[in-house]
C-alpha cells in the first residue's frame, strides 16, 4: 500500500513538473517573441509566437502571430489569426489589446486581395497554390499580394487553371470557364456587366480585351468638335448676310444704323475664327481616333472608321 501511494505521488509530483516545465517554455517563447517582435524581425517573432500556440494556444498566441503575420504582408493569415484573437477565451485581450488587433485587423482586410468566384456548377473545391480548400459559402477568396496559382475541377472532372496577378487591396472577380488559357491575369472588375457576359461567353476564346475606351474617347471628341463646326460655320454665315445687308443701305438710305453694321461685322468674325478652331479641333480629334483605331486591342470585333472632308466630318461604324 505504502508503494503504490508512493508510486501515485511520484507520478502526480512528475506531472506537476511537466506542466511547471511547459509553463516556463511557453513564457520564454512568449517573452523572447515580444522581443523579437519589437526588434523588427517578424518572421522569427512568428515562430517563436507559433511555437508557445502549440503549447498553449491562446488569445495572447494568435495576437502575436496574427500581428506578425501582418508585418511579413501575410494578410489572410493575420485576418484568421486576429480574429481568433478576439474570439478567444484562454486568456483574453485587454481592453487595449483588443483596440490594437481590432486596428490591425481592419487594415490587413483592406490590404488583402478580395476576389468574386465564378465556378462551373458542381464544383466544391478550389486550389490555391497547390493547396486544396473548400469553396467560400459566399464564394469569396482573399488573396495575399502577388501571383498565384488557382484550379478548379469544371464538369467531367476537367480542371480549369486561372493565374491571378493579385495586387494590394484589389477588388474584382475570378471566372473558371472550360476552354480559357491559364495566363497570367489581372482578376476582372466585379459588375454585373461583366457577369452576364461570362454567362453568356460560350466561345472561351480567352479574357475579353480593351474595349478601346480612348478610341471611343477620341471618336466623341469628333463629334462634338465637328457639329461645333456646323453651329458656328452657320451663325458666321448668318452674320455675314446680315453685316452685307446692312452696308448696302449706306450711305445712301436714310436707316443706315453705323453701330448694327459694326456690330454684325464683328460677330462674324468672332463665330468665324470660332468655326476655324473647330475646324481645327475636329481634324485633331479624327486623327487620333483614327490612330487609336490601330492601337487599342479589338474588344469584340467592332470597326470603327473615322474621315474628314472639308466643311463635314464623317464617323462610322460597324458592330
């Protein structure tokens, strides 16, 4: 009796001892990762903060690696790890701890790349950088900046690659369709626009190109300058009837009005020089829709053909 209640102390005594050996770890690791942190050197304090986590995890772990995380620019990690932080129950943030992860969390949610999925009906799972995880309840993927590498599996098991270029803070939308190339590009603009267009998109000839927004940019410019031609080229037409009218009553008749010939005169010449700078305007304005015909890539096969003749300017277009 006596050896076995030996035998329970010791073996109570030992694991006292465990614990008082793993408590005096984690404060060491906690203590050298503050150190590390405040030193600037981030990685190592992350380490060092994972490391106590796994002996102990705890809202004190995750602060430290989810703030660490957050200098090293790993932004979906530190959006996991400090809102773990603030969540957790073993030993809670202070009231000035939590304000500091509450802050930092906000901002790594701006910094990441925040993505819209569009997937082929039945896919469940996505693959980012050669890791597998379940697809997002709201179909939403954060991305830390930079290039990565993503697949999912369309109808017949084929697998569709998209390469993302994920840029600081970027909001937009990554489309799987079966038969696009698997090139590196930018993630498109999240509108509905852009959405019923990859629905209806049955082709897959690749990522829709520029719309030659400057082409058309250009075109307008030209319509505008030449119907100021137009106005301006008639009312200094007018004036000029009207300034011919009244000089030939002088100074023979009685009703010679010196002031409304001097008048006519000069709006004539100011709607004329008006429509010489339109003039002028207009063959610019063609001229570089014209060149930016040739320069803008094709967005769908749209023609656009721009000309001057004197006195007109013509814009057509084939769709």
């Amino acid at each position: 009796m006596r050896m076995a209640i030996l035998s329970v102390w010791l073996l109570l005594a030992g694991a006292d001892l465990a614990r008082a050996q793993a408590g005096a770890g984690y404060e060491a690791l906690i203590r050298d990762g503050v150190r590390e942190y405040n030193m600037g050197n981030y990685a190592e304090a992350r380490l060092l903060f994972s490391k106590a986590h796994a002996l102990r995890p705890s809202a004190r772990t995750l602060r430290g690696m989810g703030l660490s995380d957050f200098e090293l620019k790993r932004y979906t990690s530190a959006i996991d790890e400090l809102s773990g932080a603030l969540a957790a129950k073993d030993r809670p943030l202070t009231a000035e701890h939590r304000a500091l992860v509450t802050t930092a969390l906000q901002r790594a949610s701006e910094y990441a790349a925040r993505y819209t999925l569009v997937v082929p009906q039945g896919a469940t799972r996505i693959e980012v950088d050669g890791k597998v995880h379940s697809l997002p309840e709201s179909m939403e993927l954060l991305l830390d900046p930079g290039r990565h590498r993503l697949a999912v599996s369309g109808p017949g098991g084929d697998r569709i690659v998209r390469e993302v270029d994920a840029e600081l803070g970027a909001r937009g939308r990554i489309v799987f369709a079966p038969g696009r190339g698997a090139g590196l590009l930018p993630a498109q603009p999240a509108t509905e626009a852009a959405a019923a267009r990859d629905e209806g998109a049955t082709d897959g000839a690749g990522e829709a190109a520029s719309e030659r927004t400057f082409t058309w940019i250009a075109a307008g410019a030209t319509g505008v300058f030449a119907t100021g031609m137009l106005v301006f080229g008639l009312l200094a037409g007018d004036r000029h009837d009207r300034f011919q009218e009244l000089d030939a009553r002088c100074p023979d008749e009685r009703d010679c009005d010196v002031a409304a010939i001097e008048a006519a005169r000069e709006d004539g010449q100011r709607f004329q020089t008006l429509t010489n700078v339109s003039i002028a305007l207009t063959g610019v304005a063609a001229a570089s829709a014209v060149t930016l015909f040739f320069l803008e890539p094709d967005a769908g096969g749209e023609q656009l053909a721009v000309g001057v003749a004197p006195g007109a300017a013509v814009l057509s277009g084939r769709f």
